[in-house]
C-alpha cells in the first residue's frame, strides 16, 4: 500500500494472488478474445422498468457518483449481464485505500498487471459510493459468477476487514436501494467468499455474527425506506 494515499502497488483482494505465484481469481483469461472497442455504445441513460433480475442501468440518486472506467478488456469489458441473482460484497485488501485510488488501480490495469479485475461499486473510507461500471454490464470480481452477479468493494482502515460506520452505513443503503432496483431480497446478498471460498470480505468471513447483523441491517433498511430513489440526501 502507498504512503500517500495516491499510488497504488495493490487494490482490490483479487491481486493478492499474484504475491504467491498463484493464478488470480479473477485474470485475464476471463476477458473476451474479441475488441472491446468493436462496437460499443454508450448505453442509454434512461432506466427501465423496474424487472425482477433483469440487467438495468439503475436511475442515479444524488448521493451515488457516477465515474464510469473506459472500456477495456481487464475491467470494463462491455459484456453484457445475463440476469442478476445477487449482490456481492467484497473488502479491498488495502488498508487506508481509497474509493478513488482503487478506482484508478482498476482503471489502469491495462498498463500495469494485465489481469481482469473490477466491480460495479466502491465504497470509500468517507462513506463516498463511485459508480464505476453499470449495473447491465459484467465486472471481473465474481468468477465463475461474473455474469448474473454485481459487485460492492468496500475500503476499510484496518486489516481485520471491518468496515468503518462511515463505509457501513453507506453499504447497507446501497445494498437496500439494488434489492429495491432489481426486485431482491436481503437473503441474495453474498459474501464473495460465498462464490469462491476466499477470504473475502475478510472481516465478515471471520464473524459470521457481523454478516448476518448486515443482511438484517439491510433488511430493516428496506422496510423503512420503501422508496429510497426518491428520498432526500
């Protein structure tokens, strides 16, 4: 991890696997053979309907930003999500690591680890959420569950894992406001230890405890903000 908070030797967990000469979870080998930039569009901006599981761009309320990564074949792919099942939540493994500092460690993987790595959210320290893929596209964080699942990395101050209130409060609106968006319940939230039997996220494996205080944390939030869309900041 940096001194400075701006540069960057790892990011997500996913990377930790290259320290130890082991294949990544998530690697290049997960990327399309054929050009991203082949026939890509922007998609457009104007949400649909409400569908249970059915790929979206989600309506963006002002307390989500939105800092979408180019296309390219380590995080933003540009393939398209068959359905989405569930919500996976992960830790960034960077301890004082930063939502936009891990942003840019995703973004710029093209020129640095050559892997594919990359997740639809990140969550800061400050409790910041960057909208960094859309919600109707694949991220390279779930293997071999990248095509029906989105990803939430958190940033957290310490290596237990454990999220800070400010990261916390700010997953669970989130995690609330995606079960609304997609006609899920609290019970698809997962752990990517759930897909893959890492580690991950590291503080929410070692006490289950707190895993299930945070699936009914989001459950309670989705029965008293039935329409998180449209309340205020």
């Amino acid at each position: 991890s940096s001194s400075d908070g701006n540069t960057y030797t790892t990011s997500s967990e996913e990377t930790q696997d290259t320290s130890s000469q082991q294949t990544p979870q998530e690697t290049a080998d997960t990327a399309p053979s054929v050009d991203p930039y082949s026939s890509q569009e922007e998609t457009s901006s104007e949400p649909a309907p409400v569908q249970a599981g059915i790929p979206k761009q989600i309506p963006v309320p002002s307390w989500i930003t939105p800092e979408f990564l180019d296309y390219n074949q380590y995080s933003r792919p540009g393939l398209a999500l068959d359905s989405i099942s569930n919500i996976v939540i992960h830790w960034v493994a960077n301890p004082g690591s930063t939502a936009e500092g891990n942003r840019e460690y995703f973004a710029n993987l093209e020129n640095n680890e050559k892997i594919g790595v990359s997740s639809h959210f990140i969550i800061g320290l400050d409790g910041e959420i960057l909208y960094i893929i859309p919600t109707n596209e694949v991220a390279y964080c779930n293997f071999p569950r990248n095509n029906d699942t989105i990803s939430i990395e958190n940033c957290h101050p310490g290596w237990d894992g454990k999220f800070n209130s400010a990261t916390y409060s700010s997953l669970i609106r989130l995690c609330a406001y995606l079960c609304e968006q997609f006609g899920l319940s609290s019970d698809c939230l997962i752990r990517h230890h759930d897909v893959s039997g890492k580690d991950c996220p590291k503080y929410y494996v070692d006490h289950e405890d707190a895993w299930k205080q945070l699936k009914d944390d989001v459950r309670s939030y989705m029965n008293e903000h039935p329409d998180i869309l449209n309340e205020l900041p």
